[in-house]
C-alpha cells in the first residue's frame, strides 16, 4: 500500500487571524482533519548537523513542494502570510503517521497552473541580521553619547558577549573624551594608551554623573605621558586626559561561559534554546561584535570554539553541545531495512584517516600592536604582537600507524591557551580513532522518525557490521518522490 504525503503550514490570512494549511498528495482523512489533496510533488530535502570541520556534511538546504492550482482554487494563498512559519511534511501509511520534517516556509512563488513553496530547516529565521543598534549621530557637543553625523552617526554600535582583549572601543564624545566597547552591560577591567596601563579612578553611578564629571588627572614625572586616568559604566569609559596614543581595553560580562554565551546571542534574537550545560564545561570564550552579521554565524563561532555542534529541533529550539562519540542508540536498523548502504571513510580527516594533530587558535585580541609605549613590560609587548596563541595536542600511535593522517585547525574564541589545550586533547581523542563515516538509504517508514543528532545502530553483514556498530546521525535527504530516505552517519 502506498502512503500518502502530508504538508501543514502555519499562516496568516488576509485578516492577520492564525490559521493551518493542510494539503496532502491524495485523499487523507486518518487524523480527523481535513486534507487538501493538491500536493504534486512534496519535493526534495537535505539538512545537516553544524559540527564546523570536525564533521564534513552539508548543514541545511532548500526542498521545495508544489501545489496544483490548474483551476484557480488555491489563488486566495497570495493574501496569506507564510514565510518565516512552520510547515510539518509528514508520512502517512495506513495508520501510522511519521512527522519526517519540521521546517520554515522560505518563499512562495505562483508559476501558471502550480504554487512552489520552498521549505527550509528552521535554521532559516536565524540567518537573519543579528539585533543590533545604530549610532544616533545626534550629540550636540560637549553633550551626548551618540557621536555626530560627520564622525560615527548610522554605525553599529559595539556589543560584547563573554569577554574581550585589547579591543579598541568607539569614541562616541569627543568632547568629553567618553569611549563604548558595548552596547550591552559589562565590566571594563583595564584601559590601556599606546600599551600602558592607566590609572582607575572609579565607577560612575549613572550616565548623566558621567557626562558631569571628569576622572581626575594625573601625570607621571619620569617619562612622557600617557596621562590621566579614567571611570567606567556599563560599557562606557571616560578618560581624563588626551591620549598619546591607541587607546585599548579589557571587558567582561557577567556570564563569560560557552554556553551562557550561546544562551545570550539565542535570547538577543528570541530564539528558545536547550541545555548549554556541556558547552559551559569548555570555559570562557570572547565575542566582540563590530560589524553586522548573522545570528547562525555568531552561534556558528561559538560551536567551532569549543568543538562542538548546534542545530534547531523540530519544536524550534535550539540544541546545542560538544562533538561527542554516538550514545546509546534511539532506533536498529537491520539489514532487510536498508535499501543501500555505503561507507565513505573510516577516519575524521578530510583525506579519509584518523586525525594526528590538532592545532588550536586561542586566547584571542582584537588588537595586535607593535608602535607601544616604552615602559611597556617584554612580556606584554610579545603578546600584543600576536592576534592568537596556539595550543597542540598529537598522537604518536596514530601517526605511527598512518603516516598520512591528517590534521586539523580549529579557530576558537577560548579565552586562554590552557582551554584551548583541553579543547585539542578532547577532539583528538574522538578524532584519533577510528571513525567511520556511512551513507544509508532506507524507505521512510523504516527511518522517518530519526532526527539529526539521534544515533542509530546498524546491524548488517556489509562493511562489517554484523555485530552492529553505534552511528550519529549527522544529515538526511529526503526524496519524497521515492519515499526513501538517506542517512549521513558518522561514528
């Protein structure tokens, strides 16, 4: 018996007043619901789990479904509202119905006698502009916080999350000599002109004491200024005297942990998010924000540092931790179950082998300088000329056995090198062993329940898996014209 497909969309109608869509491929009537049965083609899908470079799959792509609308009768849909929503392409055979794929509407386009809807995973309403704010511009000086229209008016404002190093802050009152290095809460913990530290002369109480009242001077009679000291709050510096030279500083946030990190850029965007618990566990990691960008990379940024993954659930949270070995299975398949079944690589590395080597980039700086001060201490001096510090973790016995294995980087926001270290020895020794990477293509009642992030077990006489081997599930490809459906395994 063949099955049916089944395509629910959340909408809009012409009033803004919530409604669900409901089409089907053929008559469907199992839930109690009415179908619509003007589905031509449910279409072709691929999603896949963010892991950076440790896992080599595709993350998301577009599938598109198609409607018949050769007799005018689906013309009402151009007054809806659906992009941005949920639609939930099921698979319905006898009694049994299996949500295979929970997306986003990405576009609707009307083409003759059909209506492409093109589906995207729900990764799509994160690749939007992060949440940001502009500079006003509109200081009448000595007075504001907003620069002027001829100096900084209409650029984004900085904004930290965790920590940053030797960042250069924006100088939004020239007047006053007043600095921001976030638009959100932190904690300045040191200013620094041409290298040198200056003197901290308090907190303010509030923006307009700020704006009132200088730090004091102050001047040093054995060397040439730097001069003046400086106050801060909420992300804001106030110097008193003219630097000499580059003016940088230290910030903290109160939560400076991975996870709290993931969790702050989540709740800027209003996007729910899961357990952070594991990524919190890597340490602290530094994101200064200067420019626009998305939100997927900001938390893209935060995966890679810690070596980890995230993805969005079919309820729309986020899920996010570190690259771990496959848990406990959630589903078996078995030989009679799998259409075809191949196996890429038995290694992590891109040319197929175990991983030897990883090279980590930690404790990052936003500011690598080179012209400081002379009193500037040797020790400072060498770090400042470095945007990154390294950290590596190596293998002999796998190098030993496969004189070609391969190594990897990792660019990581980790706020020192003895993090970074702990990062290097816990990816190698998931990437040191063997790690098999699988291609499994199955009929989608067999397999539509699995989701990415789930493991599967595998028992087959193939490839040597007789006695079944634990594999994560790192992408699916749906062909709903086949109903089959194909797995990317990794483990």
């Amino acid at each position: 018996m063949n099955g049916e497909w089944l395509l629910s969309l959340d909408a809009l109608d012409a009033d803004d007043n919530p409604v669900t869509l409901r089409f089907s491929t053929g008559q469907y009537h199992g839930d109690g619901e009415a179908w619509t049965p003007r589905i031509q083609q449910a279409g072709l899908y691929k999603a896949g789990l963010f892991a950076g470079d440790l896992l080599n799959v595709s993350r998301s792509g577009y599938g598109e479904t198609t409607l018949i609308n050769s007799d005018g009768a689906l013309d009402y849909l151009v007054d809806y509202a659906m992009d941005g929503r949920q639609a939930v392409l099921s698979y319905a055979e006898g009694e049994a119905l299996t949500e295979v794929l929970v997306g986003t509407v990405a576009r609707v386009s009307y083409q003759g006698r059909m209506i492409s809807l093109r589906l995207r995973d729900p990764i799509e309403t994160l690749q939007q502009s992060h949440p940001h704010t502009r500079y006003a511009g509109d200081n009448v000086l000595p007075d504001g916080l907003e620069g002027t229209d001829d100096d900084i008016g209409g650029t984004i404002k900085p904004r930290l999350y965790g920590q940053v190093r030797n960042a250069q802050p924006t100088l939004v009152n020239t007047a006053k000599l007043i600095y921001q290095i976030s638009d959100q809460s932190c904690t300045v913990s040191a200013v620094y002109d041409n290298g040198v530290p200056l003197e901290f002369d308090g907190a303010y109480t509030s923006l307009a004491e700020m704006e009132g009242a200088a730090p004091a001077a102050s001047r040093w009679d054995d060397w040439e200024p730097p001069a003046g000291k400086w106050r801060s709050i909420n992300g804001y510096i106030r110097l008193g005297a003219t630097p000499v030279g580059q003016i940088t500083c230290d910030a903290d946030c109160d939560a400076a942990d991975a996870g709290s990190v993931m969790q702050a850029i989540a709740a800027d965007a209003g996007a729910a998010i899961g357990d952070v618990s594991a990524l919190n566990s890597a340490g602290q990691v530094r994101m200064w924000i200067t420019n626009e960008t998305t939100t997927a990379e900001l938390l893209d940024q935060i995966a890679v540092s810690v070596g980890g993954y995230w993805r969005i659930d079919s309820h729309r949270v986020i899920q996010a931790g570190t690259l771990e070995a496959p848990a406990a299975p959630e589903m078996t398949l078995l030989d009679h179950q799998m259409i075809e079944i191949s196996r890429e690589s038995a290694g992590a590395g891109s040319n197929g082998l175990p991983v030897g080597r990883v090279l980590v980039e930690c404790d990052p700086i936003e500011v690598t300088q080179t012209d400081l001060a002379g009193d500037v201490a040797e020790d400072r001096v060498a770090r400042l000329a470095l945007a990154v510090r390294e950290a590596e973790a190596e293998d002999a016995p796998t190098l030993a056995r496969h004189p070609l294995a391969d190594g990897v980087m990792i660019s990581s926001r980790l706020a020192t090198r003895a993090q970074g270290a702990a990062l290097g020895a816990r990816v190698l020794g998931l990437l040191s062993p063997r790690r098999d990477s699988v291609s499994v293509i199955a009929r989608v009642q067999d397999t539509g329940a699995l989701a990415i992030g789930d493991t599967v077990r595998i028992v087959t006489p193939r490839l040597g898996y007789a006695d079944g081997r634990n594999l994560l599930v790192v992408g699916r490809e749906i062909d709903t014209a086949r109903n089959r459906l194909t797995l990317d395994l990794w483990g």
